[in-house]
C-alpha cells in the first residue's frame, strides 16, 4: 500500500514539473523569444551586440526612431544585448544574469523605473521581466514573428541592422564601430550584383591635384546602377574604371580614365559632328553639366579633365605639371586613402566626412570617418597595490587583475597573482636585458623567462623550472635571448661574447652553433621573408648581420643606424632612426628613406603598430609606414616612459610619464588628456584591458600600482 502511495506522488509531482517546465517554456517563447516579437511591421531592427561599442546617432535610419531618447539613455554596461524597433515604440533587452529590481534601477542613467514585482514602468513605456529577458513598449504590440526565422548577425560586430521586407528579411547589416569615428557596414544581399573593387589610389593619386577639397571616385558599373542618364550616355562606354568627382575652388571638377583605342573628345565631336572641339553640352551625368550648361575636356595624361569653367580644368593641369598632386604629399596621400580600404566601388573624402563603399559577392560594404564618437570618461583609481619590498626595474603584466611578474634591480622576480605574491626568487648573476613572458608550447601556457650573462631562467607560473632549465651556457651571454617559433617547434636563440649564436631547443638542449663575424650584443630578431627564417644580430658599433638560419649562412651584412629601433612587417624588417634631423627607415637590405624631418627629435618608442618621436614638448604618432595620425601636446618635456595600445575597437590609447613630476598621463590620438587627473607614477608604464575597463599599470617607490577603470 506504501509503495503505491508513494509511487503516485511521484507520478503527480513529474506530472506537475513537465506541465510546469512546459509552461516556462511556452512563456519565454511568447514574450521573449527575438523572432517572435519582432517583424515587418517594425520596419528595420538594430541588434546590439556590443552595447559598449555603439554610437547611436552614426545609424541614420534610427535617428527618427520613437525609443531612441530611452535608448540612449541605457547604461551600456548593464545590458548583454538590446534588440530595438525602428517603427514602433517597444525594445527587447537580454542580460547576462537574470534580471531583478535591483539591476532595473541602474539600467537607465537619470532615470528612475517604477518597479512592481516582475512589471516594470518607465516614461510612458511598461513591460515586465522574465529571467534574462526585459520587454518594455508603449502600448499594446502584435508578435507576429516567426520563431524559424532566425536573424542572421555576426557576433563579432557592435550591432546589426536587420531590414524586413514583405515577407521576412531583405537583408541585415553589420556594424563593426572602431577608433576615432569610423564605422564600418556590411550588407549582406543577394541582389546586389553589378560593380567592382578598383583600387582608385594608383588611377588617380599621382595626377589629381593636390589642392582640391573634396574627393569623391565611381567605379564605373557601380554607378551605373544609381545614374541612369549615365548608364545611357557617352562617359560609360569610354569608361576604362571609373572616373572622380572633385571641388577645385569651388568648382565640380571631373578626371576620368578611359579604354584603351577610345578618345574621349573624338567621341563627343563625332557626337556633335563637330571638329576639333573641347566644349560640349551632351549630358555625362544626371547633375553634369546643369541643365542648360555646357563643359571643356582637356587631356591630362592619359586620364581626362572636364569641367564647367575652364580656368579650374587649367589648375588641374597646372599642379600635375608642377608636381603638386595628392600623391606628392604623405599627408594629403594618406588624408584620402590612408583610413578607407584601398579596393573601393566608391570613395567620399571631404572636410568633415570620409566613406568609401565596396560591392563584392552579394555585400555591400561600407566604411565611414569623421563620425563623432562620444567618449564616457570613467574614473581612473589605484585598484591594485602590489608591495614589492625591493627596487624595481621592469614588470611585465598577464591578463586579469593584479597579475603581475616584477624584475627587481638586484635581480629579485616575484610574481603576483589575483594580487598575491603566488612566489619569490633571488638571481645573483648579472641579468642580461629584461623579464618577459613567452607561450613555450603555444598552448596559452605563460612561461617567465629571463637570462643572466652566464645561464638561462624558465619558470611556469606556479615558480616551477621548466624542463632543461636553468641552462648554463659555455661562453658569456652578451644579448637578450630570443624566443621564437618555427614550423609548430619552440627555439631559443643566445649570442655569446666568441660572435657565437646559439640555437637551442625548447627544454635548453642546444642544437646549433652559428658563427657570426662581429659581436652579438643588441637584442635578436627574428623574422620570416619570402617563407625563409632569418635571424638579425648587430653589435654596438652598428654592424649588422641578417642570417639565414636553416641554411646556415649570412645572406648580408652592413652598418645600421645609431639609436636604431626594429619592427617586423610582413616578409620584411624595417629598422628606424632619427638622423640629421630626420625620420629614416632602413630595410632587410640596407636602403634607406628619409620619411620626414623632425629637428631635434628623439625616436621613443616603436611597435607593429605605431611609434612615438618627441620633439621639444610635442609628441607625434605615426604608423609602421611613417604616416602621421596623431599628435599630442604634452605639458613637460622630460618624458619617462611610453606605452601605446591598440584595443580590439580599433581604438588607439598613448600612456606617458612625466619623468620630473612622476605622473601618469593617458590621452587619445587626437591629443585629448583622457584622465582626469594625474596618476603617480614612475619608470614604466603599461596599458590593457581589464573586462570593459581601461588598467594602467605602473611603479611607485618598490610599489606596483594598478588604476583601473571605476
């Protein structure tokens, strides 16, 4: 009798949990489930996928949306994910953890949600919560989604924009936000078809002017598809690959490229059935000439000038002549093609805005400049305070808070963990360069490693040796040992003071010798070009010797500049100095460029990425080809160190030392001091990030400081 009671509560009680899991279930689709609530009737829906990332005022088919002012007014931070109506008055927002009053009452920056259990009210909109999801409207929506029509976003991007058609999706948008106001759209569409990618840089650049204002280039059967009375007329049959749109003083001034065995004006005169003529009125496009207007064609080169007023076709023809065109200038080159893809069906650089647009197997893809981003100052406070109890020379960081591995001046490593000291160790010998952190195995394992002038250091970081290691090496070490990877195999490479470098194998085991014919005593490289592995190894008077490892030989050497700083590039090492005053750049070869002139400059600081040259109280930033992108006025000249960072956003941040005060500054690329205020600080600096926040790390006294992003 027992057992059939008890078997019968439990058959009432299964029965209530699948009724009730069924329930939750139907209960989330209904209310929460994206392709439910959302449909043609909205209209487009911009999914938010990277909430910290997004500047709504840059999406302008949501400037007129009815949430956008309680959209803007969300705390990024406090949201996963945010799907939201272009045409009717209602949101979607998903949370990483279910939500509850609590999260509610932060979510909306000066607003205050009115909270009544699981419903929620807030400016004329109401809705509820149910686990992760929050649904507000005003008034009362239809869901007439269909839950098998999943929207198709990229993961990877800050938000996609969706565009519903009469029946389901027509097609979706990404959008990917990155530094300093560039926003970059793709469209994923299968009807977009006609137009190629036309790398405009090298029709143009080399004879356009300099001095015009604005630039604006077609690929040829890409605007075909937005001009009809082109498609139809004289320019596009002679048409080679597009042609550009320029403001010369004022004036639309056109330079177009042609077929080979077409002559643009023989085509217009046996148009008109005239002779010798380089005026014409016949329409090129739907604006050019105006109506009732007419315009002169002059060669220039083997590109063609037309214009309405002659005088600016002159001035087109006089800068080529003079050599004042957009590729004469670094500056100018890189204003119009430096941030936008090379490959483009359409290019737009004007005094405000940039775009280019790109049509390449069912995508349109399109990338914006010169939006304003509105930047959130976050407070910057010292979070973590690692007491050392010794002089510190270097540090190196791991990801997280309060990981930290420091390098004492008389030679102490302790390494921090979370914040603690995780272990300690004292080296007795001379250290030879820095600490640095290497993947031995390229398995995301972090080894610490270091070399004294007579042994090699390799610790887990638990403060364990690694297999082999310590390694005592026969012969004074002289350079930083290089760690490198070759063929899925981990190397190490160590000059001695006999020119010998030594290649050994990832547990210390030594493999090669290579006889080098100077000493080695600046720190390695190591770099691959054209699929061969070489290693770069100078002494202090500037020889240097680029050596081919595996097949065992020096393929050159020659003298290096003083004070040179190396960077890996692509099939190639490039090597900058500043010389009499300028900017130079030497090559794997030996050749040499002056880039620009900078009087008195000091070369501080070089990575793949940028470098920083001071001059007096200035510091100018460039990239790896020498470009200027940015400048900064510091208020001190006596700097200490120098970290520049660029984030996954794309966003670039510059962290410098005042070394006479022994603070720390953080600005952006545009100059702007970012911190509020001054961070003490002294002797190294270095930037990451930590979640969604900005770390700085530093030293103070035998202190590690990190400030961290409130």
């Amino acid at each position: 009798m027992f057992k059939r009671v008890l078997l019968g509560v439990l058959f009432i009680a299964s029965l209530a949990w699948i009724t009730y899991y069924a329930w939750d279930i139907a209960s989330s689709k209904n209310n929460y489930v994206p392709e439910i609530v959302f449909s043609e009737a909205d209209g487009q829906l911009l999914v938010v996928i990277r909430p910290d990332e997004v500047n709504f005022d840059a999406i302008e088919s949501f400037r007129d949306a009815p949430t956008l002012d309680l959209i803007k007014s969300l705390n990024d931070s406090s949201y996963q994910k945010g799907y939201f109506s272009q045409k009717r008055p209602h949101f979607l927002l998903i949370s990483e953890d279910n939500w509850n009053s609590a999260a509610i009452k932060t979510l909306f920056k000066g607003k205050s949600p009115q909270i009544d259990g699981s419903k929620v009210r807030i400016d004329g909109y109401s809705g509820k919560y149910y686990k992760t999801g929050l649904y507000l409207s005003k008034g009362t929506m239809e869901h007439q989604g269909d839950e098998s029509n999943i929207f198709p976003v990229d993961k990877k991007a800050s938000a996609s924009l969706i565009s519903f058609a009469d029946k389901g999706i027509q097609n979706t948008t990404d959008i990917y936000f990155k530094a300093n106001g560039r926003v970059n759209f793709v469209t994923r569409n299968a009807n977009i078809e006609q137009g190629a990618q036309i790398k405009d840089e090298s029709i143009f650049a080399g004879l356009v002017s300099r001095n015009i204002s604005s630039y604006h280039f077609y690929e040829r059967d890409y605007y075909a598809t937005l001009d009809q009375e082109f498609a139809t007329g004289p320019m596009y049959q002679w048409l080679l690959n597009g042609f550009v749109v320029a403001d010369y003083d004022g004036e639309k001034v056109i330079v177009s490229d042609y077929l080979g065995g077409q002559d643009p004006i023989l085509i217009l005169n046996d148009i008109n059935q005239s002779l010798d003529s380089n005026r014409f009125e016949n329409k090129l496009m739907k604006d050019f000439p105006a109506n009732g207007g007419s315009y002169v064609v002059k060669y220039l080169e083997d590109l063609v000038v037309f214009s309405e007023s002659e005088a600016a076709c002159d001035k087109m023809l006089a800068d080529y002549k003079l050599g004042s065109t957009i590729a004469s200038s670094t500056n100018t080159r890189y204003r119009y093609f430096g941030e936008l893809p090379k490959a483009v069906s359409e290019r737009f650089v004007g005094e405000e805005q940039s775009y280019s647009k790109s049509v390449y197997q069912g995508r349109l893809m399109e990338t914006y400049t010169g939006i304003p981003v509105p930047e959130t100052t976050k407070e910057l406070s010292a979070s973590v305070n690692l007491s050392c109890g010794f002089d510190i020379k270097d540090f190196v960081v791991l990801s997280g808070k309060g990981n930290v591995v420091v390098l004492g001046t008389q030679g102490e490593v302790a390494c921090y963990t979370s914040g603690k000291l995780a272990w300690k160790k004292k080296i007795d010998d001379k250290i030879i360069g820095s600490i640095s952190l290497i993947d031995l195995h390229y398995n995301g394992e972090m080894y610490v490693h270091l070399n004294t002038s007579g042994q090699l250091y390799l610790w887990d970081l638990k403060g364990n040796d690694a297999t082999g290691f310590p390694v005592t090496i026969d012969g004074e070490i002289t350079a930083p040992t290089k760690f490198y990877r070759w063929r899925e195999r981990s190397y190490f490479l160590v000059g001695t003071a006999n020119n010998k470098l030594l290649q050994l194998n990832a547990k210390g085991g030594e493999l090669d010798v290579f006889k080098i014919d100077h000493p080695i005593q600046k720190p390695i490289d190591i770099w691959v070009s054209q699929k061969r592995l070489f290693a770069g190894v100078a002494s202090n008077t500037v020889q240097f010797t680029m050596y081919e490892i595996e097949k065992r030989r020096a393929l050159r050497s020659f003298e290096i500049l003083p004070g040179s700083k190396s960077v890996k590039v692509p099939n190639q090492l490039f090597r900058f100095s500043i010389t009499d005053n300028a900017l130079v750049r030497m090559d794997q070869k030996g050749r040499r460029d002056n880039i620009d002139r900078y009087p008195d400059g000091k070369l501080l600081y070089l990575n793949k990425k940028a470098m920083a040259i001071q001059t007096g109280n200035t510091l100018s930033l460039l990239n790896e080809e020498g470009i200027g992108f940015g400048e900064i006025a510091l208020p001190f000249s006596d700097i200490g160190d120098i970290f520049i960072k660029t984030l996954e956003s794309g966003k670039t941040y510059i962290c410098v030392i005042d070394a006479l005060e022994n603070n720390v500054y953080l600005y952006g690329t545009d100059g702007s001091q970012l911190s509020n205020k001054a961070l003490e600080g002294q002797t190294r600096v270095h930037l990451q990030t930590v979640g969604n926040s900005k770390c700085i790390t530093t030293v103070v006294d035998q202190f590690v400081i990190q400030y961290i992003e409130d």
